[in-house]
C-alpha cells in the first residue's frame, strides 16, 4: 500500500479502525456493496449491450480493508 498522500496522523487512525473492525469482526455491509456501471467499449452499435464493459464502483475502505486481509494471508 502506497502511503505517500496520507498525512502520519490519518494512517494511526486509519490502522485503528482497521483493527477494530478485524478484533470484532464486524465488517460495515456498506463496504462489500458496489455500483457497476457500463462503459461503452466505442466499438459497434451503441445499443448493443455487448459493447459494453461493467466498471465496478466500491468502497475505498472496503477496497484497503481486503487489501490488509490478503496481505496477512499471504505472509
């Protein structure tokens, strides 16, 4: 994980609530829901949904969460 545009302060509270959420196991359901959204593919009829790419949109803290989980697999 790339710190480089996160103030020292924030990355404390952000490690916090992260192990917070990991001792009690009480993941936020708002972080595991997405928002996909076609992307034309700018090929063919604009119609056609097969020329389109579903683009999902989720939660950043959802996103880094999981991203802490698999790197502790991992390791």
């Amino acid at each position: 994980m790339s710190t480089k545009n996160v103030p020292e302060n924030m990355l404390q509270v952000i490690c916090k609530l992260l192990n917070v959420i990991w001792d009690s196991g009480n993941f936020p359901d708002i972080w595991s829901k997405g928002i996909i959204l076609p992307i034309n593919k700018n090929k063919g009829d604009i119609i056609n949904p097969d020329n389109y790419s579903g683009i999902a949109i989720l939660s950043c803290f959802g996103k880094l969460f999981t991203s802490v989980i698999n790197n502790r697999l991992n390791n």
